[in-house]
C-alpha cells in the first residue's frame, strides 16, 4: 500500500536535506535509495514510485538504477542480513562451507528469510576484506575469519537477540533498517568508534617500509606519459620491469 501521509511527512524532510548536500537533485537517487529502503526494509514499488516523483524521473529510470546495485533488496529483508563471502580467497578459505552450513542450519536458500523474520542469508561478492577471510558481514558489519562453528553461534547470537559486538568498527550491531538510514547519510555516531584497522591490513604495509619499497619510477613515468598522451615522454618498452 502506498506510504501514510506521516511517512511521506518524515521521507521528505530527510530527503530534502540529502538532496541538499548536491549540486545537482538527481546526484541523491542512490542515497534516497537507501532512505526508502529504511522504511520497509527493501526497495517497494512504492519506494520506487516515490523516488521517481521525487527526481522527475520515470519509474523505469529509478528502476534500472535500484536494480543495478545488490545493496538494494527487492522483498523483505529479516532484521539482520547475514552476508557470506564467496568470492575467490574467501570462498577457498571456508567461505563455501560457511555458507552451505548456514542454509542448512537456518533452513533457507540464498536471498531468503527465516520464518521467524529475523535473519536473511545471502552470498556476496569480495568485501575489500581478504586479509581476514573468511569474512561474514551482518548488515554490513565485518566478522572475521569465521568458521562455520562461529558462523553458527553469530547467527544464534542474532536470533536470540545478544549483544552480538562486530570484529571491528562499530561497537553496536544495527539493524538492517537502521544501516539502511546510515547508508542514507544519518550516521549514528559509531564510525569512530571499535578497531577500525587490525594487524593483517598493516602487515604489508609494515613490510615494504621495511624492505625500503618504492614505487617504481619507470613505470610511474609511463603511466604519467600515457595519461598525458605524449609520445616524447614514454619510455622504452624494453626497459619496462
């Protein structure tokens, strides 16, 4: 059904403040976006007809962006997306077996919802996170090198309704609705908060400082010429690394 005049209400005094933060009104679809998604939990035709009206676009238009990026859900999602990694690293890792035990623990396949409404399973793409594989997210919150034994007590954890703390940043787990919101551009107030950075992202970093490392200047210079579309500035080809 399409929003009350009270949600309406609430949409437009926050969308008018994000739309504000552009020079141009369209350049906020994608946070809207997120806005709409806070209300119910996924992109509604409802939420699309919204944005449409909203931007002076087409429902189709709105609908080609939405469908585009996977952070936008089309059906209910339960309060706590969990999120498994199964992308390269992550996947040989035990990814794979994270997320082949959770269907089976939680009873759903992937994009679906238990019955109880709380959690929604999903497999994702990478998460910038190899350095810890394999990485489970719940509602875009990093658990690191899980197993499948942990990934089991994380989702009891959720289900129970514990105080279920992320690896790292955030010192509060949200719900997806309220990530939604954040994502939409009201942060709540945790971004500083929690290890934002661990021992294995500082690893490599650590290591080159100590080899004495450096860009190579060759291929630096290369690059530059080709940007700037000078011949004269090239180097060699054979003398490339």
């Amino acid at each position: 059904m399409p929003f009350s005049d009270d949600v309406l209400a609430r949409l437009d005094a926050d969308a008018a403040q994000i739309i504000a933060r552009y020079p141009r009104p369209r350049s906020a679809l994608l946070p809207v976006l997120h806005l709409v998604q806070s209300e119910e939990g996924y992109v509604s035709e409802d939420g699309i007809a919204y944005c449409a009206a909203t931007f002076g676009l087409t429902e189709a238009e709105v609908t080609a962006v939405a469908s585009f990026y996977t952070m936008f859900k089309h059906q209910p999602v339960g309060e706590y997306h969990v999120g498994v990694c199964t992308n390269s690293l992550c996947a040989v890792m035990g990814g794979d077996a994270i997320f082949a035990d959770l269907k089976e623990y939680l009873g759903v396949g992937n994009e679906q919802t238990t019955e109880d409404g709380r959690l929604s399973l999903e497999h994702l793409e990478c998460n910038a996170a190899c350095d810890y594989a394999p990485v489970v997210m719940v509602n875009w919150e990093f658990f690191d090198n899980q197993t499948p034994r942990s990934a089991r007590e994380l989702v009891d954890g959720l289900r129970s309704g514990a105080d279920v703390t992320p690896t790292r940043g955030a010192a509060r787990l949200c719900t997806w609705k309220q990530a939604s919101r954040i994502l939409a551009g009201f942060p709540d107030g945790q971004a500083a908060t929690g290890r934002t950075v661990g021992e294995p992202s500082l690893a490599g970093l650590r290591l080159a400082r100590a080899q004495g490392w450096t860009p190579d200047e060759d291929l630096a210079a290369e690059r530059r010429a080709a940007g700037s579309g000078d011949p004269a500035a090239r180097t060699d080809p054979g003398s490339m690394p």
